[in-house]
C-alpha cells in the first residue's frame, strides 16, 4: 500500500477529554440540534486523514469506525479530494433526469464490470442505503408482480418506512415510527454463536428459513429476499458456510429476486469487492452506498438488467440521485482501491485482528466470540463464564478506549458487541496501537 498521509498518524491527548471547545459546540448542538440524531462521541471533528480523526481541541484520535464504514479510502483522500473540487467547479448539479451527464453512466458501467457474475447488468443510483434498498424492492415487485418481501433476524436496512420495517431492532430504529410498510416477513438468521444447535450446518439453517418461507408465504407469493451478506448493525454476524447459497439457489428456483444489501460489506471492506463473492453467490439486485464515494452521499443498486428494465420510465430516480460530484468521487475512489488493492489490505487486516484477539480470548472469560470478514470484524462480549450478552461492559470498553485516543464503535441486537471498521489505508503501526489500547480497556474490564 502506497499512501501519502497529510495529517501525522499519531494518537494523541493533549488535555482534557472533551475539551473546552467540544463542550462549547456541545452547548450550541443543544439549542439547535434535535435530540433524535444522537452522536458516538463528545468531541467534535476539525480535521481527518488516514487513520487518525483530530478534534477542535487538538486531540488525535485513532479511528476504527470510518464514519460506519464509508471513508474507507480515508476521509480527505488527495485524489478523491481533487475530484470532487474539478467536478464543482465545472457543474455541481443539474439533475440526471433533466439533463444527464457521462460520469453517471461511466459509474453505472464501472458496477458492472466489478459486481459479482458475467450477466448483462445495470445500474441506477440515489443517496442514501435506504433509498437502495426501497428501490430494490421497488424493482422486484414490478418484475415479479408479487408483494411479499422477506428479511431476517437481526438485519438492519434503514430508517425509512420500508426499511424500518425490513430492519429487526425496534429501538432506536423502529418504536413509535408506526405504522410500517405491510407484506414484510422475518424469518431466522444463521448465527453461528448463538444457535441452539451449536451443530446445525449452514444449508440446514438455510433449509430452515426456507420451510417458514413456505409454510408461512408460499414461494411464488415472494417478490424479494433481502439479506446482508454480513449483518451490520445487528452484530457482524456471519452465516454459516452454505448459508447464502442455499438461500439464494432456492430464490432461483422460485423466481424470487435475491437482494443482497451490501451498503456496508461492499467496496473491499470484507475483503473482496463485494462480500458476495466470498462464498461465490451472484445476486440479482446488490445495493451499495457508504464506502462507494469516500464520504460524498451515494448509493445506488445494481443488478441484472432485465430486472431493472421492467421498471417503467420516471419510475426509478430522484432530484440528486447520481449527483455528478457525489458520482466523480465515488469514479476516483474506485480507482484509488484498484491501483492500491484495498481488498487485500483489508484481508490484511483480517489476519492482524485474529491473531491479536484469538490470543486475548485465551486471557480473558468475556469474550463469547470474535467474528467477521477483511476489515469488518466484532467481539461479541458476554458475563464471565456465560453466554449472556453484557452491554454495560461493552460501553464501558468503548469508552475507556475513547478516553485513551481509539474511536470504536458498538452493535448488535443486544448491544453487546464491539464492531471494527478501521479505514483500509491505516498504516499497521497505528492499527497495532489502537490494538494494544483496546485490548487493554477489555482486560481492565474483564
């Protein structure tokens, strides 16, 4: 990996935490701000680069959170920078569907060539993970004619109406919102760790939602399975092996359109182009955003082309979906993964933090499990000698690692894991630091 970093990598705190500053800006976020948009940390962002964020009051925190997984190339990336300042000072917007422009279908093309299978494929792109996955949806109604939409245990689609009903967690996502989008049904997810079956196989938990499908829906009542190749916020949860191909080869056989949401798994950050790949499924839809554009609002869905075109014309888009700046960022950050191969540095990753962690579960009783793919990895973490979730212990470790300069972020349906989404261009140095720190907030708190 060739990266050129402008700020120093360095952690550092240099004074009280939070500082004057942040607590001042903390004051004015209370007048101004509404209370439902909460935020991680107490500090307030000046400056960031690679892998270290500084705040307002000069400190240098160790981020292992990538805004949830979106500045993967680094959140001041110099040629995403360029790319988007050339683009806005030539046009910053005129809406494709009043006036298109070639990046949208340079960006559309570049989907198809790097998604999963050789079918004829495309593409059309909005803002937000949620308008992908409305749209997906959206997309395999029309083709099918069918209504029914089936999501799993412990997903995590989005915030709208639609994708508040696909997503599994009621609080925060869900509570008062009401009511939901109809004709949506849950069925179990494969996780490993916590199966009552420690033994049952992929294909057979697959078989096992594939019999609720059934018994509760019929097959040729289903329109779409959506399902998170790698579940975000519900855990990181990985599927067993056999999991997502039988899902997905039964999907075929019933004309179901399988849509795999990638918004958070896609772009090298599980170690591949799309988290898809690993086990060798092809979707029929994948939905994108977060680490397509280095920070700039995209996202998009791509797919097989005879599904995406049975959609009828001005049924598909939105005022800013593809803005032309958002679009010349996500072309340059693309690139940038290429030319650096950032789907193997973060199987780099992958390596480190198994090697680290596998050791500190053999230290410590707390840790249930450690899991995930490239450089989306967790620590589920339970009450000593248990299996029960510990969230208070979890918060704890995420904020005795804050206090110490590492930014790490929390998950999971019982809010007990520590979720890793360190930018792909953090040196190893720094990585191995924001290690030490964090291994040392768990043992603190084993």
């Amino acid at each position: 990996m060739d990266v050129t970093y402008r700020i120093t990598q360095k952690r550092d705190i240099n004074g009280a935490f939070p500082g004057t500053k942040s607590i001042e800006l903390a004051q004015r976020r209370s007048a101004a701000v509404a209370t439902g948009v909460s935020s991680a940390l107490p500090v307030y962002v000046a400056d960031a680069d690679g892998g270290i964020i500084v705040d307002v009051d000069g400190n240098s925190i160790i981020d292992l959170g990538s805004g949830i997984a979106v500045t993967s190339v680094g959140a001041s990336n110099e040629k995403v920078a360029a790319a988007v300042a050339a683009q806005a000072a030539r046009f910053t917007h005129t809406c494709f569907m009043v006036t298109p422009y070639e990046g949208y279908i340079e960006l559309a093309e570049k989907l198809a060539e790097i998604s999963p299978g050789t079918h004829a494929k495309k593409a059309v792109f909005f803002n937000s993970g949620s308008e992908a996955v409305e749209n997906a949806i959206k997309v395999a109604r029309v083709a099918t004619g069918r209504q029914a939409v089936v999501a799993f245990d412990h997903a995590y689609h989005g915030r709208t109406n639609l994708t508040m009903g696909l997503t599994a967690k009621a609080a925060p996502y869900k509570r008062g919102f009401g009511p939901l989008a109809s004709e949506i049904y849950r069925m179990p997810m494969s996780y490993p760790y916590r199966e009552e079956n420690p033994n049952i196989t992929g294909r057979e938990a697959a078989e096992r939602a594939i019999l609720a499908m059934e018994k509760q829906i019929g097959g040729d009542q289903i329109a779409a399975i959506i399902i998170e190749p790698i579940q975000g916020e519900g855990g990181f949860i990985v599927p067993a092996e056999g999991f997502l191909p039988r899902l997905s080869e039964w999907a075929t056989e019933q004309g179901i359109v399988f849509v795999a949401d990638e918004v958070q798994a896609g772009f090298c950050r599980a170690g591949a182009w799309f988290a898809s790949e690993i086990e060798g499924i092809v979707p029929d839809i994948i939905t994108v955003a977060k680490g397509i554009a280095g920070g700039m609002p995209l996202s998009g869905i791509v797919g097989r082309a005879e599904l995406l075109d049975s959609v009828h014309p001005g049924g598909l888009g939105g005022t800013y979906g593809g803005n032309p700046v958002a679009v010349a960022a996500a072309l340059e950050t693309i690139k940038f993964m290429e030319e650096q191969d950032l789907a193997g540095r973060a199987r780099e990753i992958e390596e480190q933090f198994f090697t680290r962690m596998r050791a500190l579960a053999n230290e410590v009783s707390i840790i249930g499990d450690i899991r995930g793919r490239g450089a989306m990895v967790a620590i589920e973490l339970v009450k000593a000698g248990s299996t029960e979730p510990d969230a208070e212990t979890t918060k704890k470790i995420a904020a005795d690692a804050l206090a110490a300069g590492v930014l790490i972020l929390t998950c999971g349906t019982y809010g007990n894991v520590i979720r890793l989404l360190p930018p792909l261009v953090i040196g190893d140095e720094l990585l191995a630091e924001a290690f030490e720190v964090l291994e040392g907030a768990i043992r603190a708190n084993a």
